[in-house]
C-alpha cells in the first residue's frame, strides 16, 4: 500500500521552477524579480540579460529553467509564455563576527534567498 500521487498543484497551462539558497537578500533579490512580472517570457529573458544586478543571472537561469520545464514536460507553447508569477522567500542566515572596539564584537548576517518562477501561457484570442 502506497500513497495516492499528489494533485498537480499548478493548472495544465502553467510550468514551475523553484532555486534555494540564493546567496543574496529577499529584499534585492526582490527587486529584479519585480522587473520580470507579467512580461512575456522572451522579454524577460532579454531584460535580465542587460540587467546591471549581479544576482539577475541567477535568476535568468531560474527563468529558462521554467521555460524549459514547459515546454519539455508540460508541452506549452514557448512563444505564448510569459511570467505569471516570480515571488522570493526567505532562506538560511550565516552569521559571522568581526571584532571591534573594547573587547565587543559585531555580528555580520549573511542572508540566502529562495526564488519561485511560474511562467503560464496565455490563451488565443480568437
């Protein structure tokens, strides 16, 4: 006897792809993933290309990861893609000290991230 198979959580138009352990902040990380939202998924991927942020490859190879996810194991329409959703999470903090002044010490964080790519294909307009 064995478990029944998980429902697909995601709709039959739609394709995922999930990175851990990004190692830089939620909250700049953030920021490049809100220049990619709702843009069609070429778009996206030439805006991350030129993009100046250092952490925008990585999230370029999360992007072609979903796009390559739909179209190998869901069957979409790679030119009718685009990104539905691209939200981040937080991960681990590293936590480091420096010594400072008078025998004290200052704590250094060094935060990691988690980023989630939907990208869903869009329905003809006939």
């Amino acid at each position: 006897m064995s478990k029944k198979p998980a429902e697909r959580a995601l709709a039959d138009n739609e394709a995922k792809a999930f990175n851990s352990a990004i190692r830089t902040s939620p909250r700049k990380l953030n920021l490049v993933a809100e220049s990619i939202r709702g843009l069609k998924a070429e778009a996206a991927v030439a805006e991350l290309t030129f993009s100046k942020r250092r952490v925008a490859k990585e999230v370029k190879k999360v992007l072609q990861s979903a796009i390559a996810n739909a179209e190998n194991n869901h069957q979409l329409d790679v030119d009718r893609l685009y990104v539905a959703e691209a939200y981040v999470g937080k991960a681990m903090i590293m936590k480091r000290w420096r010594a400072r002044a008078r025998g004290r010490v200052g704590r250094i964080v060094k935060p990691f991230s988690n980023l989630t790519v939907v990208v869903r294909e869009r329905e003809e307009n006939a």
